[in-house]
C-alpha cells in the first residue's frame, strides 16, 4: 500500500528529531514543506528532490503529497513541533478520505510546548493548555473564550502564534485578559527560535509581555498560581497548594 510520512521535526535540528523521523525522512523521494522548514533540514538531506508552498497555501501542499503518493513516490510531509499538534496531520486525514488507497504514517516530534519548557525551566509540570492567538482560522471571540478558562481553571498556558506583522498587539490583548481574570501576578517566559540560531529565552512579568521582542516564532508561556523562580528558571510545582 502507498504511504505518505507525516513528520513532525521538532525545533529542526537533527539532533532533536526522533528515530523514527529521520529514518522516513532517509526513505523518502521527495520531501513537502514549507520552505523555512525545508531549509532547516541542512545538508543531509540536501539531495533530495524538495516542494514547498506559502503559508496558507497548506491545503495545495497536502494535496501535492497524496497526487505524488499516486505515482509510487514515498513522499515525506514534515511539520515544525509535533504534527498533530498545529500541524497538518488532520488536515491530511480530512483530504485523504479522498485516497483511500494511501496511508498516513504520523511520526510525532517535540512540539514547542515541550522544546520550550526545558530551555525554561519545568514550567508545564502540571495540568497545561496550549492556546493559539492566530485568528486566520479561529474567531479571536472564541480565543479570548478560552484564555478567560485558562485562567479560571488555572491552568499553565502555553501560547503559540502570539503575533506576527499582521497581527501587532496580539500578546498584549492575550496579556490583557490573563490580568483581566485574574492571572496578572503570574510568572511568564518566552522563548523565541527553539533550538535554532539565534535563539533566546526570558523569565518576565506578565506586563512585559506587550512590549518585549515576541514573533510568530516565539512560544510564551504564562504560569498558573503557583508558578515560581528557581534559581532563575521557571518552575510550577507538582503539589497544588491549597488556598
């Protein structure tokens, strides 16, 4: 049976990739992408037969994998983070109901959320959400909907997407609400370029955040109540404290 590999990448570098991922990547004839994940790739792989596509152009890219798969090609779909997280793995499985005679091999990777909360510290060692703040395909209602829960159910939040050039003050929005419902003492961090060049990381206030240097390849993550600083890293604790 024809297969496609859905991979997720992790951060991008091989050295944090799964087995399992670097094995299909190996594999496959072609590999599908979007480019800044593509050039991530570096030289291994520079090789191999390469497609890739703009940002919202995901569904055109998924379809290129399938109509490939079609002809006997071992295609390769990689997906910054975790696929299934974010990523494009469901949208696969939505159009592959289409081609019933390929399967879908999802190979997970270390999303952001995890990638993250190490360069960080421990903050996600209790019950966390990850919330998207991009709006292309989400109501921002219902975004600001679920950091209002978040923050009732203090729940460490992790958020990806927290703004880019066409989304200005989003963070500061997001920053807003958290205060709003009660999440303004929190301790917060961010880390921008996970595990690539240039990266960098802050433990911060969550009044910081509207004016700190935060793109879409930032993840910012907001602690719960009883979210400290360790030794300068940031920690939430796994023993709920009563209040």
């Amino acid at each position: 049976m024809k297969r496609i590999d859905i991979i997720g990448m992790g951060p991008g570098r091989e050295s944090m990739m799964t087995g399992d991922a670097i094995k299909a990547l190996d594999e496959a004839d072609i590999i599908v992408g979007y480019k800044v994940y593509l050039d991530q790739l570096g030289e291994r792989y520079s090789n191999k037969e390469m497609y890739d596509t703009p940002m919202r152009k995901e569904r055109e890219r998924c379809l290129y994998c399938f109509e490939k798969a079609k002809e006997n090609r071992q295609v390769a779909l990689i997906c910054s983070g975790d696929a299934g997280v974010y990523g494009m793995a469901s949208l696969m499985y939505e159009i592959g109901e289409s081609y019933k005679d390929i399967e879908l091999n999802v190979i997970p990777g270390i999303t952001a959320a995890l990638s993250g909360a190490a360069i960080l510290g421990a903050p996600v060692n209790h019950d966390f959400c990850l919330i998207s703040l991009s709006d292309v395909l989400t109501p921002w209602e219902k975004i600001e909907k679920r950091l209002k829960a978040a923050v009732e159910g203090d729940f460490v939040i992790v958020i990806y997407n927290p703004q880019s050039r066409s989304r200005k003050g989003y963070i500061g929005r997001a920053a807003d609400i958290i205060t709003q419902y009660g999440g303004g003492a929190r301790v917060c961090g961010y880390v921008r370029n996970i595990g690539r060049d240039g990266m960098l990381s802050r433990i911060c206030k969550i009044s910081d955040l509207e004016n700190e240097d935060i793109d879409m390849f930032t993840t910012v993550f907001i602690g719960n109540s009883d979210t400290k600083i360790v030794n300068g890293k940031m920690v939430t604790p796994r023993i709920v404290h009563e209040r």
